[in-house]
C-alpha cells in the first residue's frame, strides 16, 4: 500500500525502544507539579475563580485530564497551604516562572 514504507521506516523502525519511549523524567514531572499548584493557587487566590473554572485553564495550560489535575492538588496540598500562609504576591510567581503570563 501507498505510504506504508514510509510509515515502517519513521514509526515501526525507529530505533527508539519500548521502554524508552513510556520513560518519565521524575524531575521534570515534579516541576511541572510545582508550577501547576502555583497556577492553582493564583487561579484561586488572585484571581478569585471558581473550581471549574481553574480546572479549565490547567486543563489547556498543561494538557491533563480533570482526574489527573485533582490527583496532582491533592497528593501536593502541603504545597498549597504552605503557598497560602505565605500569600505571595504577583511578583514571586512572575520571577520564578517569567515564562508564563500571570
């Protein structure tokens, strides 16, 4: 069939193995678990939006599913009350992820 070659030389021979592939970076997942409380905190805090609403932005922002964003908050609430007893202000979150429109 048409494209088939193409198709097993870039996606079936890839080189890449299995384990590979499904590997996670622990690292990187934990800073993405930082930023995403920070953003729930601010969504929250600062911003005064409702629970679905913050879902919504998270959902876009880091591409997860609803389950996996409440998963995330929940195993991480330390995180969330230590960030709300030190209630920073828009400046801290804008330092540390500039990347990112607060």
């Amino acid at each position: 069939m048409r494209g088939q070659k193409t198709f097993n030389e870039i996606i079936k021979d890839s080189g890449i193995s299995r384990s590979l592939r499904r590997w996670r970076n622990n690292s990187l997942i934990s800073k993405r678990n930082d930023c995403l409380i920070a953003r729930y905190y601010y969504y929250a805090t600062l911003k005064n939006k409702c629970y679905e609403d913050i879902l919504r932005h998270i959902m876009s922002e880091f591409f997860l599913s609803p389950a996996t964003i409440a998963m995330v908050v929940q195993q991480h609430s330390d995180e969330l009350h230590a960030l709300k007893q030190r209630a920073p202000v828009l400046y801290y979150f804008q330092n540390r992820w500039p990347h990112l429109k607060w």
